[in-house]
C-alpha cells in the first residue's frame, strides 16, 4: 500500500525530530511493504521566512491532498515580534486544524516502566504507572471567540461552545472508552462557566447513549490537582480547548519528559494531523540533542488511527520500549552521568528495533 504525508517540519527542532520519524516509517514500511510518500511544504516560521504568510495556500492545498499529515513544531522567539497576531507561527496550527476539519485532539500519557524513575511523583503515589489519554475539543472555547479592547482598555476573550461542537467530541470520548478501560472524566467549570454548564449538560445526555461506560465529572483545578495526586485513576479525560491544553501539558511532564508525549488531531474523516505536544525548542534548535521520541510515537499514532494499520503501529510502540529498556536516553531523560544519545542516534537506535 502507498500512503501519502504531507509533512510540515517547521522550526527549531521540528526538522531534526521529524526526520528521525520519517527514517523510523521507512522502516516499518521496508518490513510490512508498505510506501510512504512525503511531500513536505511550509508552515510557521519557516514559512513567514520564505513567503511572508504563516500557513501559505500551497500548504493547505498539500494537506487536503494527503492522507494524512506529519507535523514538526512552529513557533519561536525570532517572530514573536515581528509579527502582527494574524500572521504569528502559531496561527498556522490553528488554519491547519480549521481547514482539515479538525476537532478532536488525543494526547495520550504513558507511563513507561523504565522511565518510573524519572516520573516527579512519589512512586507509591504512581504505583504500577498509569495510562490516560487526553481528549481534547479543538474548534471552539476562547482560542476562537471575539478578541476586542474596548475605549475603557479591557481586553476580551469570548469563552464558547455550541451543544453540536460538545455532543462530537463527546461521543469521540465515549467511543474512545469503549475501547479502553471504560471510563470518561469530563472536565468542566461548571460552578462558574456558563460555557461548562452547556459542556456538563451536553456530556450528560450524550453519556446516557454509552451506558456500559462509567461517566464522571471534575472541576478543572480538582483535575489538575487529582493528576498528580493520582493519575491512575484516569482513563479518558474530556476536555474544552483551554483546559485541554493546560492540563496535557501537566500530563505529559509526570511522564518523565515533555519529550515523550504524541498527539493527533482528527475530524469526521480518516485523515488527520501528527505532532509532538512539545514546541520548537528554539534553545536547543541545531543541536542535535533533541529527543525524536514524541514525534516517532505520533507517527504510530498516524498508521493506527487514519491507515489502520495496527501490527504496523504496534511494531513503532514495541520498538520504543524495547529502546528504552535497553537503558537509552536522550539529554531529556538521562540521569547525571549518564552519556546521552543524540537526536540521530536515538532514531537509529528505534529503527534498528522496528526492523527486528
């Protein structure tokens, strides 16, 4: 089978870790026989660079003709200031999602057994390590609602949600959950936010339509509190755009490293966006110490969810426990004294354990 990736390395270390995953799909399509084909075009900084515009229309163009698409990271300090807030790197990110119709991101968070010891929480608080994902809304909340200052100098930022943009995503978490440990904790600010009064009312309803799956619902600042008191307790956890972002950010750093967490961003269709939680990490851009993983774990994602293809997305998930097992670490991960893999290094070493 061929598939067609359009691939976006965009900044920092976007291009590194990017193409450490590009080199870890070859190898799972030398050993299941399949063709990935990559057509990579601009967005972010390095497109602002060489067009002027953050997400150029031959970008779009080239994502809606793939099936399916490889992002690196955009963003850094070198546009922060240059720009006016319509053209900034990260408005690319949101053009992207827009245009492919993207509005459920899945974050997962894994504990990997070799890596308990760099997990920041107790380890009789983690146990035998946990197991979550984050769902994530993505078209509405306050990154979309009217942003204004008015005569007086208050600034606005219009928090919404429509009942169909909630009932979508809510029937993704329950599905979703079906699938996993049969369990979904909504998150809301419902004893403030009207918007979360809808969200909890909508996800109700719709959890009534699910009823072999255990529902329950958690203030926000409870579940950042709950994430790392106990993050076992978690399975899927539903959330508005705002504290979607906030909260996987918490969940990706009790994993051991930021380095290490994968997302996907899907719509109604197969096709959907594969990227790295993490930004560009303009700091440690060049270097060559960035760690791949994150980014290689998202192209698993990518073969499972919109190519189903799962031996092959099984193939990635084993590899990179087999090298971490073998006790191989990037800068991110390794203790002091340890000698760390560079950004290439980790990538052969993963390719090595896909092709067996």
């Amino acid at each position: 089978m061929n598939y067609k990736i359009a691939v976006i390395k965009g900044d920092g270390i976007g291009p590194e870790i990017v193409t450490e995953a590009m080199r870890v799909l070859d190898a799972v399509g030398k050993r299941f026989g399949h063709t990935f084909l990559y057509e990579e075009v601009l967005a972010g900084g390095a497109a602002i660079d060489a067009t002027g515009s953050c997400l150029p229309p031959e970008t779009v163009r080239a994502c809606l003709a793939s099936d399916s698409v490889l992002l690196g990271a955009v963003g850094g300090p070198k546009w922060d200031k240059e720009q006016p807030p319509e053209n900034r790197p990260e408005k690319a990110l949101l053009g992207l999602r827009k245009e492919l119709g993207l509005f459920a991101n899945i974050r997962p968070a894994t504990l990997y057994a070799p890596l308990a010891g760099a997990c920041p929480i107790k380890p009789e608080i983690i146990g035998g390590g946990f197991d979550l994902v984050v769902l994530r809304e993505l078209t509405g909340d306050v990154y979309f609602g009217k942003k204004y200052r008015d005569a007086d100098g208050v600034a606005h930022d219009d928090m919404n949600y429509s009942v169909a943009e909630v009932e979508r995503i809510a029937h993704r978490a329950f599905q979703m959950a079906r699938q996993r440990k049969k369990h979904v904790t909504s998150v809301d600010k419902a004893n403030v936010l009207e918007t979360s009064r809808l969200w909890r009312e909508t996800v109700q309803r719709v959890a009534l339509a699910y009823p072999d799956v255990q529902a329950d619902y958690m203030y926000v600042d409870n579940a950042a509190m709950q994430l790392v008191r106990n993050p076992g307790q978690f399975d899927v956890l539903l959330t508005g755009n705002l504290f979607g972002d906030i909260l996987s950010d918490e969940a990706s750093m009790i994993t051991g490293s930021i380095g290490m967490l994968p997302s996907a961003s899907l719509g109604e269709t197969s096709r959907g966006m594969y990227e790295p939680i993490h930004g560009s990490a303009p700091d440690i851009a060049g270097k060559g110490i960035a760690n791949p993983i994150a980014t290689i774990l998202s192209c698993g994602m990518m073969l499972r969810y919109s190519f189903d293809l799962s031996a092959e997305a099984d193939a990635i998930d084993a590899a990179v426990n087999e090298v971490l097992a073998a006790g191989l670490r990037t800068a991110d991960l390794a203790k002091p004294g340890e000698q760390p893999l560079s950004t290439r290094q980790m990538g052969d070493a993963v390719v090595k354990a896909v092709a067996g």
